[in-house]
C-alpha cells in the first residue's frame, strides 16, 4: 500500500530528530487536513448548488429575452405590409405567412402552411412557382421579378408586384428555406408614370411639351440620317391670342388654349403636336412626309382653328399661322430645323397672319436684317437720324386746324425706314419709351413756336402707358416747352385699354384733368370695342383710313363711316376721317356731317418747314430771323 | 553568483551559512509580520553583512524548499561574480500616490544596463496596477520586472517592506540588477477556472467594486461563501478570485481577489482598479488545479532560462496567499510541483503575497496579478 502524499508529509512533520513519531502532533495535522477538505467539499457544493441556480435564472432570463425578441420579430413580420414566405427548401411546403401574405394570396395562412403549391394552386401557377424554388434552391442565386401582374391570389388581378425570393441556408451551408417578399408597387408604378408624363406633358394641354419635343425630334434626326429619309417640321403661334387673354383674362385664355390644342391634336393625328410655351406649338410630321403634305396639313390646321371657338360662353375667334422646315433641306440638325420654322412662321405672322409659309432661305436673311434694323434703331436717337414730320388736319371745309406729329426715321443707307417696320421693333425692345417721349418734345416745342395756336397731335405707344412715368414726362414737357395744354392732342389705340384697363383709363383721366384732348385712333379695325367709348369721354375718334379708301369700291365701307359718325354724334364725339386723298371723298364726308379731315387732300407728312405759312409763320420771317 | 542560505526562529536565532569568505553583495530576507516588526531581525542581518544591501518584507508564510514556514525568517545572501545591484525604496503616502510613485523608484533605478528589476511592495496601500504602470512609464515595457505584494496572512492589517532599513509600512523598494553578466527567467500560471454566470461591473470606484449586476458584491460572496465563512472576509473571499473581461482588451488575462470588505455598504476592494461596465466572473478551483498551475509557473521559468549559467542559481516563489488559504496543508503540492519543473539545481526561496508582480505568458509587459504562482530565476552567465 502506498502512503498518501499528504499523510507522508504529516508524519514527515509529526517525527522528530530522534525518528519517534509525535502521535498527539500528527493526530491534529491529519484531523486539520480532514477539516480542510471537509471544508473545501462543502464550499465546492455549496458552489456548484448557487451556480446551478443562477444559470438556470440566466436560463430562463435568456429565454425570457429570446421569447421577447421572438414575439418582436414575428410581429414585426405580421404587421409588415409586404407579403413574406418562407417554403421548407427541400419540398416547397409553406412554413411561414405573414397577415399582408394572406391578402395577397387571397386565402387564410392555415390553408397554406404546411402544403406545397401543388395541394394550393391552381396546376399551372403551382407548376411556376414550384420551378421557381427549384431554381433559387438549386442556383442559390436570389430571384427578382419587377413590376409584373399578380399570378396568383384572388385579391384583383390589376395590381402590379414585386417578388423576390432567395435561399436561406443552415450553418452547414445546407439548403433550408426559400424566403420570398412581395410587394404591392402598383401605387409607385402609377405615381412613376404620372411623374414620367408629367415631366414630358404640357399641364395645360396635356400635350407633349418643348423637352418631349426636343427628344422626339433628336429621334426622329436619327433615324431620318440613317435611313436618308426626309420629314417636316410646322411652326405654329396662335393669332391675336394675347388679345383674348388681355381681354377676358387668363381662364379664357387657358381655355381657349385647351380647346385650339385639342383642335390640332384630332386634325394633325399621326403627327407628333407640342405645345412648347405660351401659345406656340410644333408639330413633327411622319417620316417620308412630302411639302405637300406638311402644307396641306398647315392649311386645314389654319382653318379648323380659324373657326370660332366656344369657351365658356364666350365666342372667340383666334387663328393661327404656320412656318415649315423640311429635313434635310431646311436644317440638317435640330437647332437650325427649328430656328427655320420659326422664320418661317414669323414671315406668315408678317404676311398677314392665318397663313402657311415654308422656310425660305430669304427669311434669314429677312430674320437677320430685323435684328440688324433692331440694333441699329438703338443708335438712331443719338446719331440724330429720327425726325418728326406734320401731317395737317382741316375743317370740311379746308380750314387748317392741326397737325399730326409723325415719327420718321431716316437711316444712313437705308434711307427711310418705314414706320410700320421700324415702330414695332422699338416696341418690341422698349426703345419707344425713349423714342416716344422725344416726339412728345419735339413735336410740343415746335408746336409752341407756331405763331398760330394750332393743335398738335402726338400718338402714343400702349408700352408708354404700360412702362414709365408717363403723366409726369407729359407734365415736364409741357412745362419745358411752355405750351398750352389745351393745344396737345394724344392719339391712343385700343391696344393702350386693352391689358391694365383701370390703370390705363386713371391715366387718361388724369391727362384729360390737365387739359390735354385725347383721341381715338384708327377706330373701325381692331375690336373696336364700344364699351371703350362708353368708359371714357374722348375728345375726338379717327376713322382709319381703310374705310376711307374703299368709300368709292365697297358700298359697307361707307355703311361703316355713316355708322361711325352717327354714334359718335349721337355721343357727342367729333369725328377724324383719316387718309383723305379725293375731292369725292372730302365731299361724302361734309354730307354725313364728319368734323374733320386728314390725309394728301389736305397736306401729306412732311418737315414743318413745309407748312411755314399754314402755322402763321412769314417765310422771310423764318428765314432770317 | 553564489547563494548562502540562512533562517531563524525564535528557539536558535540565525542559523545556517558561516560566515563569508567573501562579502555577499545583496540579503533578500522573508517573515511574518510580527517577526520582522521592531527591526531586530533586519539589525541582526545588518551584523553580519555590513556591506551588502540587506532587503526583505513581510509574507502570508516563507517558502524555502519544499517548506513553508509562519514563524521563521528566511534569507539568502547572494554573492554576484559580475553582476552590480542596486537598491532604492520609496514611501507610499496614499493609493492615489501609486503611479507618481512607480515613476520615483524606476527612475531612481534607471540606468543603461538595467537587465533586472525585482519589486517589494507594500501589499496593502499601493494600488498595485498604477505602481507598475508608472515603473513602465520609465523603464518600457522591455525591461523584465517581477516581484510582489508583502503580506498579513490572513489578517490585512498592515504589510512591510524594507531596504538597507528597518521594515515599516508605506514602503516601495525595488533591487536592480546591472550588467550583461545577469540572467532574469520568470514564469506566471494561476491554475483557477471560470464558473457561474459572467457578471457585469455595473459600479466600480477604482479598487472598489460597488455593484456587480446591480448588487451589492459581498452580497454575492456571502452566498457563495456560506454565512460562517462569510464572516472570516476578507481571508475567505480569496477562494473566490475574479476572472476580469476588459472588452477594450479582450486577450488579456485578468484575475483579482478580494482585499477589504466594507460590510456596511457592501462593497469590496480589489487589489487593483476594476474598470466600471467590464464582465466579471467568479472563479475557483481545487488542489490538483493549483499545483498544476504553479508546475506551469516552474515550467515557463525554467524553459526561458539560457544555457550557459556559471554558479549557483536562485528561484524566488511568489505565490498568493489565495492560494495558500485554499490548499491548507495541501499547499506543500505547489511548491513540488515548482521543485519538479525547475529541477534540484536551483535554490528556491519565496513567500506567500497580497500580489505576484510578472510579465503574463501572453504579454510581455509586467502586471499584477492575484492567485498566481509566479516563478523569478536569477542567475550569472558564464564569462
């Protein structure tokens, strides 16, 4: 028997120098050791007893938080509103639906769980999705289908999903679950398009807009150069389309644009109509279209839109006109296609209005020569090359009453630009502000010089009303000039009502209060608006001289005269007729009673010096002094 | 280098080596507290060397052989052949002084062929982790130190330390080793496992453990320890040490027993810092555990030590007072265990401590540890 290492060492200790074993000593090593272990076994007992307590509280604590952690996970999945599945990846039964899965599927998850897509499907879906999982166990790759119909479910068959599917795998890397999640994106696909057409859409209209435009052109360029093909281009701006919005306002106006563009929309079917801004549109014809074609197309479009058109209750009349480029011959490349069917249209307008015109290579030349007139216009007040002409106006009865103040321009190589080119395009660029207030001048301080009290009569621009401080530069220069008020006479168009009415008519008023006479011009064309007359007492109505000239061809011009004087009788309104140029015709105007005439009878428009005796002025006088 | 032992008890005072032919340089002496306590032994040593430094401090038991001894005083005087020592101590004033003071004493021994630091310290009012961090602060973590805690047995009253001086209280010293001639092999291996759940510090003031998962600690150490022990704490809170999981250093390993008890708020204090929000987890073990982990100890120490020694060589043993609690007269397993790794050519000596000083196996910069053996063998290369 061996000794125990421990007893050894004790009687090791118990035995003294001589070799005798102290019994007593040794009696109290071995009851310690007794009493170590004792106390040891009791201490690792008592240990392991606690621990085992306290793991199995850790336990449960842990299952606690598992149960926790699980009962938020399956909620969440229940709650979430996108189908989630999940299919036991080695037969396909479902193991897991959530609530948004039931709806989609159409049916309650007991029916599903636990069954292949075989005992729930109908034979052919169940034939899809089963090769389906198939495919995504056996590759491992996920599956995604975007934006495709529902294939299964009874919950409408109108909705758009997307489904994906992907494999789940044990820590092994063995195949375990098929998840998949399917989401309803019919919403998103119907906001996408709306945006998408949105984006690509007049919201007006409805029509394609200038972006859409462009890239259909770009398109259309592309496959025209590949296949050496040819195609037009119409240009088309809406006539006296600002008038109707100036007149009745932005809501007829927008309906009005509404129904011209459904209009061209029916008429032009085939092509490809935008509305690009304001009241223009394009129009991109069908490849292998030929100039007769694109023409005739411009025609009938002239006259379906010519027609009156019925907004809200108001009849209105708009036309349009319509400038052609043709591929390649007109522009080989989009900007110059379209700057060319915009030259063209600007010719049409030019012409008339109401009509078609091709791009021609003059217009460019036209275009360009505009913009030259238009620059040069800026250096023609201060190079001196504007002058003011008189035009007298008489009495029936010959007696010189008045001159009219005209604005010439008189251009170093040009020469004399006529007024109906050059005013325009000063109205255009807001030089007529200038322009306008130094004929004012000019015309008040000749007119201050005469001898003779005589009237002068000056136009003024609608832009001097719109812009500018018109009544105090008409105070100034009066007080400048020192002449009468009572001797200035403005001549205003409709065009200065039409726009800011109120604004316009407290104008009027306050020129009236100073003295000044204010005239109606060119009465008869236009609108012609009776009302006009109603809102403000003018002192004088011009007659245009259109009426004038047809007195003797037309019998309705001089219908129109009579009437014209009638009501501006029956008003109190003397009566202008402008453009008098025959002894016939000074004569029918004295038997229907007109006050005043103007036109070659009397005197044309020339430089005051001219008229040096009809002002009061001795031409010695004038010479010399 | 040559080793003489000597011992004494108070039946027949010193005994052992004659005296030297030739002086020792250096007298490293252990004992219990009430040995060493009035500085006889130390004035004792002091006679009969005159000349060498003469350091020591007291233990939870000395260890010469395969003996432990409470009531002797053991001692070596070391003779080196080509090796310089040196000795410098420092005064701890307070816990909160333990780095600054880790700082004094390594600069004092700071010099360019350092080769060997062995630390004594105070066992009761140092913080031991800053005390070292402040000794690597100057020396680096290159250099090898090792050492311990002094000890109070089981009664945690007061600990002493003293160099070329009576041993008192609030005392740092340290021996430094200089040359190329010096040898310094050391191992540390506890032999304690994990059990029970992992516990989160969830209240630490430095040393102090005030909440482990959200309770009072004694609280825990009460259940564990059975009211009967509970009583004897701190003593008996060393057979529960504390394995520490530091998430900011996942591989080091940190094991810290129980050094004060404050039963009315519950609290204990540890032999250093124990960071707030660590995992904490209780540990223990049984005898064969310990022996075989201070065999790993004695193993590590005797691998690591080159070949080439000329003269004798010295193991110091510092071993936690933890331990000794738990073995009881089993205790003497440990130091076979050390005996059959490091051989019968190395003199061993050592004492039981409040904290073993050594670079772990892992890492090579020194730590405290608690419920460790940790093995020092000095030794002089061969010219």
């Amino acid at each position: 028997m061996t000794t125990h290492r421990l007893l050894a060492r004790q009687i090791r200790q118990a035995t003294d120098e001589s070799g005798k074993v102290d019994l007593t000593r040794l009696g109290e090593l071995v009851s310690a050791a007794y009493e170590e272990s004792d106390r040891d076994r009791r201490r690792t007992d008592r240990a392991i007893k606690l621990m085992i307590e306290e793991l199995e509280q850790t336990h449960r604590r842990a299952e606690q938080d598992l149960l926790r952690a699980r009962e938020f996970l399956d909620s969440i999945i229940e709650n979430i509103p996108i189908a989630v599945f999940a299919k036991d990846a080695k037969d396909s039964r479902y193991v897991l639906l959530n609530r948004a899965g039931e709806e989609y599927y159409g049916m309650p998850r007991e029916e599903m769980l636990g069954k292949t897509p075989e005992q729930i499907f109908p034979k052919e879906i169940a034939r899809v999705v089963s090769e389906q999982d198939r495919r995504v166990v056996d590759s491992g790759t996920p599956m995604f289908q975007e934006g495709h119909l529902l294939e299964v479910g009874v919950n409408g068959h109108d909705r758009l999903v997307n489904s994906r599917k992907l494999l789940v795998c044990d820590s092994n890397g063995a195949p375990q679950y098929v998840v998949g999640v399917i989401e309803d994106v019919t919403e998103r696909i119907t906001n996408e398009a709306r945006i998408s057409h949105l984006a690509h859409h007049d919201a007006l209209t409805d029509l394609p807009n200038r972006s859409a435009f462009n890239a259909a052109l770009d398109e259309r360029l592309e496959r025209a150069q590949e296949a050496s093909t040819s195609f037009a281009v119409l240009s088309l701006d809406l006539d006296r389309f600002k008038e109707v919005n100036d007149v009745f306002g932005h809501p007829v106006g927008d309906m009005l644009l509404r129904a011209a563009a459904d209009r061209l929309a029916a008429e032009a079917d085939g092509t490809f109509v935008a509305r690009i801004g304001g009241d223009e549109f394009m129009i991109l014809m069908p490849e292998q279209a030929r100039r007769e074609e694109a023409l005739t197309l411009g025609e009938r479009l002239v006259e379906v839109i010519g027609k009156e058109l019925e907004v809200d209750d108001y009849l209105s009349q708009v036309g349009v006109s319509v400038g052609i480029a043709v591929y390649p011959d007109d522009g080989v490349d989009a900007a110059t296609l379209l700057a060319n069917a915009d030259s063209a249209l600007y010719r049409a307008k030019r012409e008339g209005r109401g009509r078609v015109c091709f791009f021609e290579s003059e217009m460019d030349q036209e275009l360009r020569d505009r913009r030259l007139l238009q620059h040069d216009l800026r250096h023609a007040l201060e190079q001196n090359q504007l002058l003011v002409y008189f035009q007298p106006q008489a009495r029936m009865d010959g007696e010189v009453i008045g001159f009219e103040a005209l604005l010439r321009w008189k251009h170093p190589t040009r020469g004399f630009v006529p007024p109906d080119r050059f005013i325009p395009l000063a109205e255009e660029n807001g030089l007529i502000i200038q322009i306008g207030e130094w004929v004012l001048r000019e015309a008040c301080r000749e007119a201050a010089s005469w001898p003779r009290p005589l009237q002068v009569a000056v136009n003024l621009s609608p832009i001097q009303f719109q812009a500018g401080d018109l009544e105090r530069s008409i105070h100034q220069i009066l007080l400048e000039t020192g002449l009468a008020p009572t001797r200035l006479e403005v001549e205003i168009t409709e065009g200065v009502l039409i726009g800011d009415f109120t604004r316009a008519l407290n104008l009027l008023r306050r020129l009236k209060a100073l003295g000044i006479r204010i005239a109606m011009d060119d009465f008869g064309t236009g609108y012609s608006s009776l009302s006009y007359l109603q809102s403000f007492p003018f002192d004088k109505i011009k007659i245009d001289r259109s009426f004038i000239s047809n007195l003797e061809a037309t019998p309705q011009s001089a219908e129109i005269v009579r009437a014209v004087l009638s009501l501006a009788h029956a008003l109190n309104i003397p009566v202008v007729a402008e453009g008098v140029e025959t002894e016939a015709q000074r004569a029918f105007l004295e038997q229907e009673a007109c006050e005043e005439m103007q036109g070659y009878l009397v005197g044309r428009p020339d430089l005051i010096e001219r008229y040096l005796d009809l002002i009061g002025v001795a031409v010695v006088r004038r010479l010399y002094a | 280098m040559h080793i003489q032992y000597l011992h004494w008890n108070a039946a027949h005072g010193w005994r052992g080596a004659n005296a030297p032919r030739e002086p020792a340089q250096l007298v490293l002496y252990f004992g219990n507290r009430e040995g060493l306590a009035g500085g006889a032994r130390y004035r004792e040593l002091r006679d009969r060397y005159p000349d060498s430094h003469v350091i020591g401090c007291s233990t939870g038991g000395q260890i010469h052989g395969d003996d432990i001894s409470d009531d002797e005083v053991v001692a070596v005087a070391l003779r080196f052949a080509r090796t310089r020592v040196r000795v410098v101590n420092e005064v701890i004033e307070s816990r909160e002084g333990s780095r600054a003071c880790g700082v004094r004493l390594a600069r004092q021994a700071s010099a360019a062929d350092l080769a060997g630091l062995f630390v004594l310290s105070d066992g009761l009012s140092v913080n031991g982790g800053e005390l070292l961090a402040g000794i690597t602060e100057v020396l680096g973590s290159d250099l090898h130190v090792t050492g311990g805690l002094a000890g109070d047995g089981t009664q945690f009253e007061q600990t002493l330390v003293g160099a070329d001086g009576e041993p008192a209280p609030n005392r740092v010293a340290a021996i430094g080793f200089y040359g190329e001639a010096f040898r310094f092999a050391h191992g540390c291996a506890g032999g304690w496992d994990v059990f029970g759940p992992r516990r989160k510090v969830t209240k630490s003031e430095g040393p102090v453990v005030i909440e482990l998962d959200g309770e009072p600690p004694l609280d825990l150490y009460t259940r564990y320890l059975g009211d009967e022990e509970a009583a004897a704490m701190p003593g008996s809170g060393l057979a529960f040490p504390l394995r520490i999981h530091d998430e900011a250093e996942p591989h080091r390993q940190i094991v810290r027993s129980v050094f004060a008890v404050d039963r009315d708020a519950g609290t204990l204090t540890f032999a250093a810092d124990i960071p707030q929000g660590c995992t904490a987890q209780l540990m223990r073990a049984n005898f064969d555990s310990l022996a075989a982990g201070a065999g790993e100890a004695g193993r590590q120490a005797r691998s690591a030590l080159a070949d080439g020694i000329e003269g004798d060589k010295l193991a110091i043993l510092v071993s936690c007072t933890g331990r000794r609690r738990v073995m009881g007269q089993r205790t003497q397993d440990e130091l076979d265990a050390v005996a059959a790794e490091l051989g019968d050519d190395v003199v061993r000596i050592g004492f039981y401590s409040y904290g073993e000083i050594a670079p772990p196996s892992a890492s090579g910069r020194c730590e405290l540890h608690n419920q460790t053996m940790t093995v020092t063998v000095i030794a002089e290369a061969a010219a």
